[in-house]
C-alpha cells in the first residue's frame, strides 16, 4: 500500500514539474506552515572523480562551495510528523570556470525521497537534498 500512495505522490509531483517550466519556480513558501521553522538545508554532495561523499551545511542565502559549484539555499520545507517524510528544498547551483566564467546549473526545488525527480546534472558532481536545518537548535532535524 506504502509503494502505491509514493508512486502517487512521484506521478504527482512529476506532473507538476512538468507543468511548472523551472524557471518559473520560486522559493516562495507553501501557504500553510504547520512545519516547523527552518534556517536552510543539509545537502550531500559526491565527487564523482574521486567517490567522496561530503555533508554540507547551507544556510539561508549564503553561499557554500563545493568543488567548482557554488551553491545557496533559498528555502526548505520539511512535512510535518503527521503526513509522509519529506523535505524540499529550493537551491540555486553555478558553476565557475577557469576563465572565471559563471554558468547557471541548476535552479529550482529538490525533494529529498526522490533525488531523480528534479536532479542537478554534471559530469562531475551531484547535489542532493538530505533534510532540513530547525530554527530553534539550527541541527538537523532527526525526528520523524
């Protein structure tokens, strides 16, 4: 019954993301709030070249660099107790160059139980949402 409600949901959230070009995303927050407060993101990164697998911490509107990718969280959401565990997270990803050139990859939401849906693509790198960071202790929230 659980895998038939989350191919639901994925059917569900692809249509939307289909329906909503990624410009057209905004970090704008949902209008009901029963989540708790939130002051950015827990990310995981993997260099691809050498199989390592970082944590990083980002919060709100600053900017975090991993490898050549500079990343920064606008917003993260994370459900309630009472519904599915989920976070979302919208995150700007740019890339600089040697030259000093800035590129834009990436920009727009990432759900963390189904990384696939809406993916950072590089050769080298990939960036995934792994939870959101609580207001009130600024940790991760493990609860749920």
């Amino acid at each position: 019954m659980h895998s038939r409600v989350r191919r639901l949901a994925s059917l569900w959230v692809v249509g939307t993301l289909c329906a909503v070009p990624a410009a057209a995303q905004s970090p704008e927050p949902p209008l009901e709030s029963a989540a708790p407060a939130t002051v950015g993101a827990v990310l995981q990164g993997l260099d691809k070249v050498t199989a390592r697998i970082s944590a990083i911490q980002v919060p709100f509107d600053n900017l975090i660099t991993f490898g050549s990718l500079t990343i920064q969280v606008r917003a993260c959401h994370k459900a309630p107790p009472t519904e599915a565990p989920e976070s979302t997270a919208f995150l700007e990803i740019e890339e600089s160059s040697e030259t000093g050139r800035i590129r834009t990859l990436f920009t727009g939401w990432m759900f963390a139980s189904s990384p696939a849906v809406s993916a950072l693509e590089h050769p080298v790198y990939d960036v995934w949402v792994v939870d959101c960071i609580k207001a009130s202790s600024s940790a991760v929230d493990n609860s749920g």
